[in-house]
C-alpha cells in the first residue's frame, strides 16, 4: 500500500544511514551480481563494530537531521495522533505485506517474556513495558533488530516490484517476520504502518 500523502516517513537510525550506504557501495560495485542479503548485512555489522566515535559521526548528524525532518513532518500532519489514528484505504488482500520495523520485531520477540512475567498486565500495559525495554536498549543491542527490519524492507520492496509488474509471488521461506520469535503472536503492539523505518 501506497504512504498516504503528505504522511511522514519513519525515522532512520545511525547505522541504518550506515547499512544504507553499504548496500548503494555494493551496487555500484557490483551492479550485476544479486544482493545476498545476509551476507552485507553481517559485513556491515562488523564493519560498524570496528569504526571509532568520530567515524560514525556523520551517520549520527544524519540520523539527527532525519528526526528533526520526522518532527516537521508530523506537525504538519496534525501530530503523533493523527498520525496513529489517520485511517487507512481498504487494502489489497494480495499485495505484499508491509515491512516491519525494528521495534516491532523486538516486540515480537519479548512480547511472551513480558506476558509471563507480568500474567494480570493488560495490552496497554504490555506496550508500555515493551516501549520501556525498548528504550533501555544500547544500540549495539537494538542492532539485530535494525538488521531483521533492513532485511524486511529489502523483501517488502523486492515483493512490491512483482506486484507492480503483474508477477506472481514467489514461495515464502524464511520469513524474517517470524524470525524474532517463532512463538510469538502474529498481532503484536502498534502497527507495521506506523513506523516506515526500518529504520528506513
């Protein structure tokens, strides 16, 4: 489904500008050869861990400059609620489903943890804890999940370009979103829609 106009694209994380600008290199490195996915995506991982303070920088004014573009945005748009709340057309039951973000593939994963632990907590009370861990995060450890919803929108936009042409989906296998946790539910807190990041 097409972004409803003039609704603000999620925000993008430093080392999602970072993996971003790994995946444009490798392309123009190699404009023929198909992208393997995994493999760049651990690259870049091991790549960031090596890089100091003042090499990251850029991506960190990056990210900085995004989220101020995210704040315009969403005044523009009304603010935080409208933006939650903002209904959306009826969609394609055949297109493909939106890429997830690195939150929501967290929440998949801790959604459980956090159930069991806390068994009389009702669904606002679980987005608010799981919102709370979330934020407690280092980046190094919001990695992985930054890593799974890259690879999301990786499929989504692969996925959206057969739609647009007419082509059939191929088989689904090793479906990232169920990569978090395999018990997890499908319906988790909040909404895929909301947040365009992917860090995007």
């Amino acid at each position: 489904m097409v972004r409803e106009a003039g609704k603000p694209r999620g925000k993008t994380s430093p080392y999602g500008f970072f993996v971003k600008m790994c995946y444009e290199e490798h392309k123009k490195k190699y404009p023929t050869e198909n992208v393997q996915v995994t493999e760049i995506s651990k690259k870049c991982s091991e790549k960031w861990k090596t890089m100091s303070d003042q090499e990251k920088q850029r991506f960190f004014e990056l990210a900085s400059k995004d989220a101020e573009r995210y704040q315009a945005e969403v005044a523009a748009f009304g603010g935080e609620e409208a933006v939650k709340k903002r209904k959306r057309g009826k969609k394609d039951p055949n297109a493909p489903k939106r890429a997830l973000s690195a939150f929501f593939f967290f929440s998949q994963g801790k959604r459980p943890e956090v159930q069991k632990g806390h068994p009389d907590y009702k669904v606002g009370q679980i987005a608010q804890e799981l919102g709370r861990m979330w934020k407690e995060l280092t980046d190094e450890q919001k990695k992985k999940y930054e890593e799974m919803a890259l690879r999301d929108k990786l499929r989504y936009e692969n996925e959206m370009k057969d739609y647009k042409s007419g082509k059939k989906p191929a088989p689904k296998t090793n479906n990232p979103r169920t990569a978090a946790s395999s018990s997890a539910p499908a319906a988790v807190v909040g909404d895929a829609d909301d947040d365009d990041e992917g860090d995007d």
